[in-house]
C-alpha cells in the first residue's frame, strides 16, 4: 500500500520481499513529494500478530502493534522526487497482511 503524497511531503511503500512459517523480511521504500525534505517518519499498524525483529537503514521504534520509522542520519535529505530504502525482519502468526501506511516530511 502507499500512501498519497501531499504537496512537499512523502509516500511511502511497503513490499514483503519474503516470507516463511512465522517469518519475513519486508521493504519500505520512502519517496519525497515535489519538493525536496529533510527528514521523514513513517508509521503503520500491524493487524495480525506481526511483530518487527530487527531492522537497518532506519530509525525504528515500536508500541504494541504500532511501528514508527524515522530516517537514519545518512538517508533524511532527499531531493524531490528522489527515495529511501529501509529494510526490517519481522514475525508474524495468523496472517502476514499488508499495512496501511502513513509518511510525514519534515
């Protein structure tokens, strides 16, 4: 799923890249709107028992069921139009579906 970009903000996408019993790896790719930023979050709500286990290229915190990703020092800047890639490892029981997700530029 991605989230629509608001004018100077980002979107972000979320791609399972791959997945066995009560594992994956997941992607998301941040992408800034027609302006350039400085900086985003990312954010999303696990429906199903998913849990994050380790993650890289990000800043990632989580609460429950609640996951919020912030860039790292290295990958904040981005020119408009130009993105970023985090990656993460994650559980998961029941079933693995996508998230609905939400991106702020700062």
């Amino acid at each position: 799923p991605t989230t629509p970009p608001p004018a100077g903000g980002c979107t972000a996408t979320y791609t399972v890249t791959n997945q066995w019993q009560g594992g994956f790896q997941a992607e998301v790719r941040v992408t800034a709107g027609a302006r350039a930023i400085t900086g985003w979050t990312a954010g999303w709500t696990f429906a199903n028992g998913q849990a994050v286990t380790q993650s890289w290229n990000v800043a990632l915190t989580s609460s429950g069921t609640t996951v919020t990703a912030r860039n790292a020092d290295y990958n904040g800047r981005l020119a408009a139009g130009a993105g970023a890639t985090f990656g993460f490892l994650g559980s998961w029981t029941g079933t693995n579906s996508l998230p609905a997700l939400s991106c702020t530029a700062s």
